[in-house]
C-alpha cells in the first residue's frame, strides 16, 4: 500500500493505462511567486487549463501584494475560485472606478487591499465554491459546493452558502484537538500509506494508533 507519487503532475493513471489530463498536483504545474502550495494537493477540471494558476486565482499576479497559501492533501473540484484581494477597488471614496490601473507610472502601486488567503491541509473545496479575499479557512474543512467564503473558517467545520456558514463541526472540540496534534499530513508518506484505512473510515482513536512515537 502507498500514496500516490507527488512528483507527477498528473496522478490518476485510468483503466487504459493513460493519464488523466483533468487532475493535477498543483505544485507540479504552478510556479507562481505569489502562491504556496503544498504536496499532493490537486485540482480537477472538466477543460483542463494551460494556466491552473490563472484559472484558479485569476485576480493573483506575480506582481500582487497579497498572498496564497494551501496546504497539503486539498482537493479542489471544477469551478473553485480564489479571488484574490488584488481584484478589490477603492470603496472609501463616492466612486470605486480604478482610476489608478489606466496610468502606467500608479496602476502596479495600485492596491487598496492586501489581505492573503489561507487554506489549511487536508480541506475539500466542491464544485464552483469561491474563496474571498482575507478568508482563511482551518485544517480538514469541507466547503460545499457553490459555497461563498469570507472570514475564518475553523477548522472541521462543513461551511455551505452564500455567505458560507458553518452548518455542523465533524468532530467534537476534544476529537479536533487531538486531529490537530496528529498533524497526519506531516507523517512522513509510509505511515500515512499504512494509515489508510482508518484515515477513510476509522475513528480519530483509530487513526492515533498509527502516530508516529
């Protein structure tokens, strides 16, 4: 038993033996300065994208003030979209019009909001959720699809809505204690490839035997 090489960019290998060209590691295909992004995080498409960053996270440029961050074992569905703090205009004057992005010597000193994003590890992000500027959302989080996020997001929490709002934790206050101190996502691969199976169906007491000692 053992998880899939992060080094590929394309993971899924179909019943063909061919690659499936709508899924990808993201920190194989994206090398941008303002995006972090940890292993075996993947992103699937039904029109896979030359550019995943700029399909993602089209408001984020490599001159952009903000940043990005995902941790390890997300997985980001079709549709998913950062937007990032860059896309924001001015609101504290009578007009939001950019005036500054129309003059070559203001527009890449132009940005009225700076907020980063933050994704955690191990968060499920469903088809066409959205990710607004400043959000951060905690570690095994499930957003459903269409979901509208802003603000924080704790960690375990099942977020669905526009707003998204917490609907219901997935474990107890003492249960996700104890996930955030497992940390699994740091394990170094074999143990998490032995841990398998508690990681899909077992008990957070299940998943405490394979920690590392």
């Amino acid at each position: 038993m053992s998880l899939p090489d992060p080094t590929r960019t394309y993971p899924i290998t179909l019943p063909d033996g061919s690659a499936h060209k709508g899924t990808v590691f993201l920190n194989r295909v994206i090398d941008h300065p303002r995006m972090h992004i940890g292993d075996y995080t993947y992103a699937s498409d039904f029109d896979p994208p030359d550019d995943w960053a700029a399909r993602l996270a089209p408001y984020l440029f490599p001159f952009s003030k903000e940043l990005l961050s995902i941790g390890k074992f997300c997985q980001i569905a079709h549709g998913v979209r950062f937007i990032g703090s860059s896309g924001n205009h001015e609101t504290k004057g009578p007009s939001t019009f950019p005036f500054a992005v129309f003059e070559p010597d203001t527009m890449l000193g132009y940005q009225p909001d700076t907020r980063d994003m933050t994704i955690g590890n191990d968060v499920w992000l469903g088809f066409e959720a959205k990710v607004l500027p400043g959000a951060t959302i905690g570690n095994g989080v499930i957003v459903g699809a269409g979901a509208v996020v802003r603000g924080s997001i704790p960690d375990y929490a099942i977020v669905t809505g526009n707003p998204a709002r917490v609907v219901r934790m997935r474990y107890s206050a003492e249960e996700i204690s104890d996930l955030l101190a497992l940390a699994w996502w740091d394990w170094p691969p074999e143990r998490i490839a032995m841990a398998k199976s508690a990681l899909e169906a077992g008990s957070v007491n299940d998943l405490k035997v394979f920690a590392p000692q």
